[in-house]
C-alpha cells in the first residue's frame, strides 16, 4: 500500500477549504456530514454550495487563506482549480503541520480522498492512491448497485447490542464469533427481507442463549488456495480466510493470498522444502489438533487442493481421531491452473482420452514407485508434482519402461503466478533445458502430445515469461517440438 487506509474523526473540529467551485463544494459537503466545522475560503460560490450555506457549522470567508486560518484545523483541502493557488494553501498547511488534500494534485497530498459508498454507520471508502480517480468510482458505481440500503441500518441495529453482548460474553473472540452466527444466519435474512421485528426477536433469542461455552469449541478449515492466482481461490475459502484465529501455511503461498486471510489472525509457518523439513507433518498435525483444543478456529491453508499431494488425508485422520470438527474446502489443484495457465490442455480428443496424476516426491525414507508400465501408455497426459528435484532419473526411467524419448514435454513454473515460466522440450531434452533456464520451482511437468498445443493457443511472440492465462486465437507457429 502506498497509502494508510483510516477513517478521520472530524466530529466538532475545524476544516479549511479554498475554492468556490464543485471541487471545493464535495470537500466541504463530505466534511460537514462528518460532523466538522467547516470554512470555505473564495471570493465567489457556485451553485454547488447553494445547499450548504444554511448548515450552522458552515462559513464562507471571501478572502484567500492566511497562516493565522491554519491554527487549530484538523484537515484542509486545497480545491481552487488553480495550480499557483492550490500551492500556496498546501504550504500554509505544511507550515502549520495540517494535513492537506489538493484536488487532482496527488504530489501535493498529504492525504487522498476516496470514492465513498455511504450506508451510514457503514461505510465503503475506495482509492487508487490517486492514480485514476475515475476507475475508483466506476468500482465505487458497482457497489452501489450491489450494498443494499438495509445495510446500514443492520449495522445500526449491531451498534445497539454491543454494550448488552459485551455483559453476556466476556471474551473478545466469543462476541465476535456471537455476530458472525448472527449476521449470516436467520437475523440478517430477517431484516434485509424488511422484517425489522422479526430480525430483533431473532437476535434476542440468540442474546438470551448466548454462552461462552457452547461458542469456545474450536476447530479446522482445511482449504486449497490453489496454485497461487488469488483469483483462483473459492468464495467459501475467502469467508473462512476472514473467520480464522490461527492460520498455518506453506511454504508456496504468496502473499497476494495470505494477506486476503482475517488481519488479526495469527500467523505460523510450517512450510516444507525439499528434503529439509523444519515442521514435520506429525507436528503440523499435532498443532492442529492442539490449537483447536484450544478453542480455537484454526485455518489451515493449502497451496492447490489439500487432497491432491497435499497431505490432507493424513491431516484429517490426526483432527477425527482427536474429535475436532473440520470443514474443508477445495481448492483449484495446480494440474489444472498451470496447465490452463501456460495453454495445455491436459485432453484433447486428437491427443490424449486420459490423464494421469503422479508425484515425483515419496515419504522420507521410502522409495518411489509410480506403475510406470500404466505411465507409458499412448494417448495419455501425465502430469508430476514435486518432480524437478528428480526430473532427470524420473525421464530415465520412463524411457527405460517403454516411453518415448521424443514424446513433447513441458515444464511450469510458478503456474499461474505473475512470474510464471514455461520450457518445452521433449522426455529426452527436458532435464536439460530446466537446468539451462534454472528452473528452481515451484514446477509442475506435463508429458504428453498436449504439449503441442500451447503453439496453437498463446499470441505470436509471446515469450515463456509473458502474462500467464492469456491467450489469443493466433496463426499456428511453427513448433519448436519434433513433428508427431
């Protein structure tokens, strides 16, 4: 974030503004509903403050601003239009240590102002650091058409209880847990249905049966966030990424998605790198079960799908076995992100009837064995996780079983990520060109005449390191692959 989000409490204080226009007008209209008191500094007013000039705590001064109008403000915004003007009210309030916002000038900002959907007490503020004011209120237009008005007044009615919750729960997180049962459940559906009376009884039952106890039972979201694209991620992950205590995760997870789960949420690593593991997955188990115990909801995220080579069989064994309550959520497994990501399909009618998923990566201490005699077969993709560290012996030994050393191959790496890079070669050359490129991971392997298709689908020119997902109905290229 270039900017600090807050929210300013202007309530009885004062605001300088100098302009007469629209601009200036909008500053003053929103400070003024912010309960400050508010002067406008310009020789002439536009019709846009005809509905101002009645309110008590409005004043118009007919002269520019001196320093002397500095003292005691709160905020100031600088909205003449003019740029020598507009410069000369920053540096008054910089003197005087104010902060300022001057209008469609983001260099002279100590603050901007955002696109603001109002459901008072609710409210929405939208920025772009100052970098298309446009394009935050075209997304503010949206919201707007999709918050209904109701909102606010079931925030209200939240604001109400809260002192009468307070003496029910004594614990924080229990009163948090009380309004996230209330709020998706029967006493939101009541009043947004325009059931106000019914809403309140609701809420009242759900007061009077409100015990720290029943809300105190912890447990475990066990959720795929996919292969790293946060849009990728399930609506249902997002609202259990918002309700966690606790969250363990991967190595593999970017930030773009840890910083979707609940801000206050506790955050432990438990990443695990190839043939060095700091947390073993007993341990991550056993922190499971431990925490939930706790009373704690405790999220355990996954990169792709936690039953796709995710070990979230094993850690759904440990939670049952210890009585926890789980709920898991899938997740888009990297197989299919990065192969759609980098234009392979993993079928095609004219290349491969089936697909088949391996590891490349076995239990410590034990030996892999994949069935190569079912991996060999013709018309068929296979897709390796985990299997660059071994890439070169795994190609071995598919040749070795009856592969074809010519067969098309590809290597994803960080699939579906903003630095996604992809290699083609064949079963013989692909070790190689991995180590030439210095493909560290995370990777995926594809084996298979699919691989071919990716000329067909990605634009001309487009390079391995191009945006990943995006492609256009392009002239085939001549392949870089051996003919079939």
């Amino acid at each position: 974030m270039e900017q600090l989000p807050i929210f300013f409490q202007l309530k009885g204080k004062n605001v300088a503004v100098s302009g007469g226009g629209a601009p200036a007008a909008r500053r003053a209209e929103l400070a003024l509903r912010a309960g400050a008191r508010v002067s406008v500094f310009a020789t002439h007013l536009s019709d846009d403050f005809r509905a101002l000039l009645d309110d008590p705590h409005f004043r118009h001064e007919t002269r520019a601003p001196s320093p002397g109008d500095m003292a005691g403000l709160a905020l100031a915004f600088a909205a003449t239009g003019d740029r020598t003007q507009d410069e000369a009210m920053a540096a008054l309030a910089g003197a005087a240590r104010v902060p300022v916002n001057v209008a469609d000038t983001p260099e002279l900002c100590d603050f901007i102002m955002p696109a603001i959907v109002d459901r008072d007490p609710l409210v929405i503020a939208i920025s772009t650091g100052g970098a298309s004011p446009i394009f935050a209120r075209m997304i503010r237009a949206r919201l707007e058409s999709t918050i209904p008005a109701a909102y606010g007044r079931l925030v209200a009615l939240v604001g109400s209880y809260r002192d009468r919750l307070g003496e029910r729960l004594s614990d924080l997180s229990q009163r948090r847990r009380f309004w996230e049962r209330a709020l998706e459940g029967r006493v939101a559906d009541r009043f947004l249905a325009g059931r106000e009376d019914e809403a309140r009884a609701e809420l009242e039952n759900a007061l009077d049966a409100a015990d720290d106890t029943a809300l105190a039972k912890g447990e475990v979201y066990l959720v795929g966030a996919g292969p790293g694209d946060p849009d990728l991620l399930t609506f249902r992950a997002l609202r259990l990424m918002q309700r966690a205590d606790v969250v363990l995760y991967d190595r593999l997870l970017p930030p773009g998605i840890l910083n979707l789960v609940r801000r206050e949420a506790e955050h432990i690593y438990v990443g695990k790198e190839p043939d060095r593991h700091a947390v073993t997955q007993e341990e991550i188990s056993a922190k499971l079960v431990q925490l939930a115990k706790e009373g704690k909801r405790v999220l355990r995220l996954k990169g792709g799908d936690p039953f796709m080579f995710g070990r979230g069989g094993e850690e759904i064994e440990a939670l049952a076995a210890a009585g926890i309550p789980v709920q898991v959520v899938p997740g888009v497994t990297s197989a299919a992100g990065c192969a759609a990501y980098a234009g392979i399909p993993l079928t095609h009618r004219d290349h491969a009837q089936a697909c088949v998923f391996v590891t490349g990566h076995a239990r410590s201490g034990g030996g892999l064995s994949l069935g190569w005699e079912a991996l060999v077969q013709p018309h068929q993709t296979v897709v390796i996780f985990m299997g660059l560290g071994q890439l070169e012996s795994l190609m071995k030994q598919f040749v070795a079983h009856g592969g074809d050393p010519a067969l098309p191959a590809a290597i994803v790496e960080n699939g579906t990520r903003p630095n996604q890079r992809v290699v083609v070669g064949t079963v013989e050359t692909i070790a190689g060109a991995a180590a030439s490129e210095g493909i560290r991971g995370p990777a995926l392997v594809i084996l298979g005449t699919v691989v071919t298709l990716r000329d067909r689908l990605v634009s001309p020119g487009e390079t391995a390191r191009d945006d990943p997902g995006t492609f256009a109905n392009a002239q085939v290229r001549e392949s870089l692959l051996p003919p079939l």
